[in-house]
C-alpha cells in the first residue's frame, strides 16, 4: 500500500518557497506517493541519480498518434533515443556551441545598451526572456523576419505551462503555441532542403548515420525541442542567478574582482534554485524497490531536482548559496541518457551574461513595487503578498511562477 502523503506540496505558499516542503518529503529518505498528482515523488539526491539511470524506467507516452515533439529523444527510450540523440550530436556540438559566442556576446551587449542611460529594468521582460531565444533562433537558422512569430509561439507554450490556466485553457494554449511552431519549421525545413545554408537547421536536414537521417516529423520536433527547451530554462538561470547574487552581495562583489569565479557561481546558481524542479514524465516498466519502497510496474515518477540539489547528506549546508563551493555534482542538468544536451549552451550564455552584467550594471539592486507582478492573478498576487518571500519595507519585490516544474520569477525589476 503506497504511502499516501498529502503535503501542501503545489499550494501558491509552496511556489514562493518550495524548499520547506520539499526538505520535509526528502526527510522521510525514501519515495514517497503523492495522492493529488498520481505519482511517486523522488527526493534525495540518491534515489533520484538512480532513477534517472535506470534501464527499465521509461521516458515513452503511450499513445496512438504522438506529436512531433513526442516523438523527440527526450520521450523516447533505447534504442529510438540513442539513434536520434547521436545524429542531433553530430551536429549539436561544443564547437557549434563555441561558434555561437560572438552572437551570444553581441545580443547580450544590445539588449543592456538600451537601458544604460536608464540604469533600470525588469531583467525578466528585458533580458532573459528575449537572449535565449535568439542565440537559439540565430543557430537553428531562423531568419530575422521569423523571429517575431517563432518568439510568439514559443511564449504561448510557456503560458499554458504557467499554473495560471485553467487545465482547458492550458490545453488551447499547448495546441495553438505547438500548431505555430509546426507551421513556422515545416515551412522553414522545406526551404533549406531546397537551399541548405550553414545553419544547424540545414545541417540536421544533412546528417545521416547507416540507418538514414531524421524524418520530417523527427526534424520539426527536434527544432521544436531545442527551442523550447533552451528558453525557459535559460531565462530562469539567468533570472534566478541575478536574483541570487543580489541576496547575496558580497558574493556579486567576489565575482566582480574575481571573474574567474563565474563558471562555478554558475554551477551554485544551478543547485541552489534549480530553473528545471520536477523531471519530465517517466513510468516504471516493471515493478522496482528503492529505498525499501516497492513501486509497481506502470506507476508514474516524479524526480524532484530541486530537493535533490538540496540533500544536506551530498551538499553541506544547502541553503547557503556559496559560489566556491566544491565539490557541486548538482543535477540540475539531470544525469544518464537524457543529462541536457544543451549544457554547454546554457553555461556559455550565463558565462558571457553574468560578465557583462558584473561590468555593466554595477550595484544592481531589486527595484519596485507589489504592483509590479504582471504576470499574476489578482488571487494570486494577494496570496503571495500573504507570506512575501523577499521584503523591502514590508513590499513583496519579487514574486514566483506558479508553476511545479520550473523555478521561475514573474519579474525582477532591478536598478543600478
Ligand atoms: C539552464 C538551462 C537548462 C537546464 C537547467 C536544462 C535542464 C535539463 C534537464 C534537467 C534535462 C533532463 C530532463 C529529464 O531527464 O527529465 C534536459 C534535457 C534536455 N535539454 Fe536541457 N536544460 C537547459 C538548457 C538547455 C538548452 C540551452 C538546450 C538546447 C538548446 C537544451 C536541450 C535539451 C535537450 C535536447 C534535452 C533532452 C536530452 C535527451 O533526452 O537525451 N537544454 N535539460
């Protein structure tokens, strides 16, 4: 009989600060069955590094007519998921990743010069939301003209995942957001198969190992993948890092006179507000026992990144954001088949951004009001203005997305 525990565990105080919760599941130092959602949730760091490299858990929907982006090496299982991850690899690679660090560095550079006379801005809405998207939009080869509606599409699908719709609501969202992402890379991928260009969208088309290359479906969802995958999570590094370093100044001071020291802020960035929380979907094939726990054949499986990236038995003193802490074996790139291909992508741009804010935005600070939360529900504003995680003057400053599977700030306006 599963352990049916009903922690407070997706409550709007659960979202602004998920960390009690999740240390009061990991205490209990074994999976634990969540009633509400229909799945086992696994929190130490431990039993979620075994999960994540266990053969017989699987990554794969079962469905009759799955979408492009099911069909992605991201829900597919061995062998499926070790064709499509090498051929994507083939050209994916660091030195494309490498390649793409001039563009990195001119878009940051463009998008701080519009306010350094203003020396004010809503870093969310401003900064991270628009970089990712085009250091990704320029690799894949998606012209300038396309930006605009590719950048819509992907939004659309960011707010069905925002916990501010209703289940339909979010479902129209899924649909039209995916609809018009199809729509953009067909049309795109018929274009450069007719007129390869040096993009890694022409070059995907190319790539073939002995078995042949990617099919249309594979090619579209693929595109889809790496741009979704690679913005959210990018702008909640980004977003969250920020926000970090201004709770902690002497660190933002640290890193100032000691650049060399970002890659591994970086890193604590990743463990201590982990952008991906949750996993993505995975099911046991056949009945498994971790941590004396039956889990029977069928059952969904939840890993909590977040709780993970926080077991005081691998990281001592967790909560403390330290950025010389080593060693930082955080997971908040996952680990196994599916560890994120986009890694070295992710790092670059942090690397490159964090440089450029250091320098150009000395002395950054939260700025604001409780008015500005765009992104809230009037209930939801109220609720979170309840229990404000972060004060000045008794005025909640920053507020986070409803949201179980990233940890994501609605805004951050910043001054300096
Ligand atoms: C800070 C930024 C990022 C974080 C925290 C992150 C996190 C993750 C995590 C946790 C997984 C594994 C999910 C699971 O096993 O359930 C994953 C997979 C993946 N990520 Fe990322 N990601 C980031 C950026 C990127 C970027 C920039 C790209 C590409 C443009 C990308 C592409 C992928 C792909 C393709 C996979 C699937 C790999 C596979 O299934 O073999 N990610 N990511």
């Amino acid at each position: 009989m599963p352990d049916e525990t009903r922690f407070e565990y997706g409550s709007q105080e659960y979202y602004q600060n998920p960390y009690p919760t999740l240390k009061r599941i990991q205490e209990k130092r074994k999976p634990v069955w969540h009633e509400p959602t229909g799945t086992w949730l696994i929190s130490t760091y431990e039993d979620v590094s075994c999960i994540l490299k266990d053969a017989s858990i699987s990554k794969q929907f079962i469905r009759e007519n799955p979408s492009p982006l099911e069909r992605t090496m991201l829900f597919q299982d061995p062998p499926n998921h070790t064709r499509l991850r090498s051929l994507v690899s083939q050209v994916f690679t660091p030195r494309a990743i490498t390649e793409m660090e001039k563009q990195i560095l001119d878009a940051s550079s463009s998008l701080l010069a519009r306010f350094s006379e203003r020396r004010s801005m809503d870093f969310i809405a401003d900064f991270t939301l628009p970089l990712p998207i085009q250091v990704i939009a320029e690799m894949l080869g998606v012209p300038r003209e396309d930006w605009a509606p590719v950048h819509g599409h992907s939004l659309t699908l960011i707010k069905a995942a925002d916990g501010q719709h209703s289940p339909e609501e979010s479902g129209q969202l899924l649909a039209q957001g995916m609809m018009g992402l199809i729509g953009c890379f067909s049309a795109l991928i018929d274009t450069r198969r007719a007129n390869p260009k040096d993009d890694l969208l022409s070059r995907l088309i190319a790539v073939h190992d002995n078995d042949g290359g990617l099919d249309t479906d594979e090619l579209v969802g693929t595109a889809i993948l790496l741009m979704i995958a690679g913005h959210e999570t990018t702008v909640n590094l980004l977003g969250n890092g920020l926000y970090l370093l201004m709770q902690n100044p002497e660190s933002m001071k640290l890193l100032k006179d000691h650049p060399e020291l970002i890659p591994g802020a970086i890193e604590e960035m990743l463990r201590c507000e982990s952008p991906v929380q949750q996993g993505t979907y995975r099911r046991a094939t056949e009945t498994i026992r971790i941590s004396g726990v039956e889990i029977p054949a069928g059952s969904q499986i939840t890993v909590l990144f977040g709780a993970a990236n926080r077991d005081p038995a691998v990281f001592p003193n967790p909560e403390v954001f330290d950025v010389r802490r080593t060693p930082n074996k955080h997971l908040a790139f996952g680990t196994g088949i599916h560890f994120c291909l986009g890694a070295p992508l992710a790092r670059a741009e942090a690397r490159i951004a964090f440089e450029m804010i250091l320098n150009r935005m000395p002395g950054v600070q939260l700025s604001g009001s409780p008015s500005t939360l765009p992104r809230q529900g009037l209930l939801a504003k109220l609720l979170g203005m309840l229990r404000p995680p972060d004060q000045m003057g008794g005025r909640c400053l920053v507020h986070w997305t409803a949201n179980p599977v990233v940890r994501s700030l609605d805004s951050l306006q910043v001054e300096w």
